[in-house]
C-alpha cells in the first residue's frame, strides 16, 4: 500500500503542469518586466478573449517564499496581473484561473508551511482586485494536491483535488455559491486504493468529473456526473492503464484526453453537451506532450507531429 500511495503522489505531482484550456476576458493588469526563466514557475496556461492572447499562472520563489504569480502574454509581450493579496504562508502551488461568460471569476492555489499540510483557498474576483482570501479546505492528515475547477452554467463554481486522508488519495469536492464554500467532503465512497489526478467539466445540467483509480495493479480512468445536488457512482470510462485526464472545448467539441499504457500513447474520448461519451480513440505514440485537437480527424502535437485519428462510434 505504500508504493501505491508513493506512486499517486508521483502521478498527481505530474497534473501540476496545469493542461487547461478556458476562454478569459479582459483582465485587469499593470505593466511590468518579464519574468526571469530560472525563477518562475508556469503550472496552468489558460487562453485570453483576444487571439494569440494566454494567461500565464505559476509560481516565483523569493527571499525563500513561494508566491503567486499572473501574467497576461499578448504577442509575446508580458504584462503583470495583480495576485490575491494576503499570502502569508511559505509554500503556495497551483493555481488554478476560473472563468465564468468569458471573464475571470476567481482564482484557487494551495498554500502551507510544508507541503503535506496545503490549504486549498480561493478568492473571487472583485472589479480589478480580488475579494477577501477564503478557505476553502484547511490542511488535512497529509498532502492535497491536483487542483482542478469548473463554473457551472447556474453561476457555482466546483473544485476538486486528491487528498491523502491517513490511508490513501481520495477526490475531495466543495461547491461555492451565495459566496461561500461547502464543506469538503469526498466525491465517492471511501476505498482502499488510491484515487489521483481529478479534472472537471461544465456541462449542459452539471459537470462531469474523471480521474485515475488504482485497482491493485494499475490505474484505470473513471467518470463521475454531478446533477446540481450529487455525484454519480464512479463508472470505468477507459481500459486499465489510463492516466492524466485532461478536457479539451474546441471547434472540434468537447474531449476528455488521457495518457494510455497499452498501446502507449493518448487516448480520447469525445463528449456530447451532457458529458455522454459518443466516441473513442487510442493512438499509439511515442509523443510525451499532449495533443492538441485540430479538427475531428487530426491531432497535432506540440513537436509539430501530426496525426490522423479515427474514431469508433460508442453506441
């Protein structure tokens, strides 16, 4: 059992490189220099309103602290986005930019003295600032990690994170609305095996929700449906071996990508408005990068690979 809960943190350590892809408005922001490469750290890319336009999130050690940083790339040019204010503690990872009609809404990160007593907390954006810092989970037995986030259609938000609870990894939940936060509470019933790596989608009615169970000799990709009150039972939506689920919106609809072990390469599946599965695909590849999805048949990759994608059609 401790290798299993060694290799869950392995894995959710890896979710840290923020694989998101929301549509933000106009932000807020104040000129500054750019970054230097050795001290800022890029964990989630977001895509801007305008083309061409991202939001970068990540985080900058300072005088032996770790702080949160924003920084609005328009052609190439950085421009600083004021953080939350208040960080007091030394660590602080992941922040995770969430959006609601094409602005942003809020922004969450994990914060903490050490790294196995994290706080996940939030603040809502407020006109060109933020609102006061909230708290949304305090630290538990040991590490929350693998931030993920959703604004639902009925104006909630949604977050997620694996967190260790004295056994294994299990994904924790909290909903905001009226502005506060639910108590956290698992999305699941408890087991013995660990549960990593969650990701979460708005969809028509809800969102859906995937991460990586293990079952004993592997993890296997699973998807739970939340209706506005409650989760779905888990149900196994890929073959053992599945791994890093990611969702995707674009021209080409709505995807839930994952890292295959057998065959080795990345797999999808495609969604409809409801977050039914309609479709699916493997492809074998050497590629470590996820793809992008440039048109229902054609995958790119960011070495510049391209491949063609067929797709079986799931009754």
């Amino acid at each position: 059992m401790l290798a299993s809960m060694n290799t869950a943190r392995q894995a959710s350590l890896l979710l840290v490189s923020g694989l998101f892809a929301f549509s933000l408005g106009a932000l807020a922001d104040s000129a500054s220099a750019a970054p230097q490469a050795d001290s800022f750290q890029r964990t989630a890319t977001v895509r801007l309103a305008g083309d061409g336009e991202r939001l970068d999130a990540g985080i900058r050690e300072r005088s032996g602290r770790q702080e949160l940083v924003l920084w609005r790339v328009t052609d190439g040019t950085r421009r600083r986005v004021a953080a939350p204010p208040g960080q007091k503690a030394k660590l602080r990872s992941e922040p995770l930019p969430i959006v609601e009609d094409g602005s942003l809404t809020a922004l969450a990160w994990l914060e903490g003295d050490r790294p196995s007593a994290m706080a996940v907390r939030f603040a809502a954006r407020l006109g060109d600032g933020w609102a006061p810092v909230q708290v949304v989970a305090p630290p538990g037995p040991g590490t929350q990690i693998g931030l993920a986030g959703a604004a639902l259609d009925e104006g909630s938000l949604l977050l997620l994170w694996a967190a260790f609870d004295g056994q294994d990894d299990e994904i924790l939940w909290s909903r905001w609305s009226g502005g506060t936060w639910s108590d956290a509470r698992p999305l699941a019933g408890d087991n013995a095996v660990p549960d990593i790596t969650p990701a979460v989608l708005a969809v028509d009615g809800g969102a859906l929700a995937a991460w990586s169970r293990f079952d004993g000799r592997q993890y296997q990709l699973v998807t739970a449906r939340f209706d506005g009150r409650r989760w779905s039972e888990p149900m196994a939506a890929a073959p053992p071996g599945s791994l890093y689920p990611s969702f995707a919106e674009g021209p080409a609809g709505r995807h839930l990508i994952y890292r295959s072990a057998a065959p080795r390469g990345w797999g999808s599946l495609a969604l409809d408005g409801s977050g039914r599965i309609v479709a699916r695909t493997v492809l074998p590849s050497a590629e470590l990068a996820r793809p992008s999805i440039e048109a229902p048949d054609r995958w790119r990759f960011p070495s510049g690979t391209a491949a063609t994608i067929r797709w079986e059609v799931t009754p």
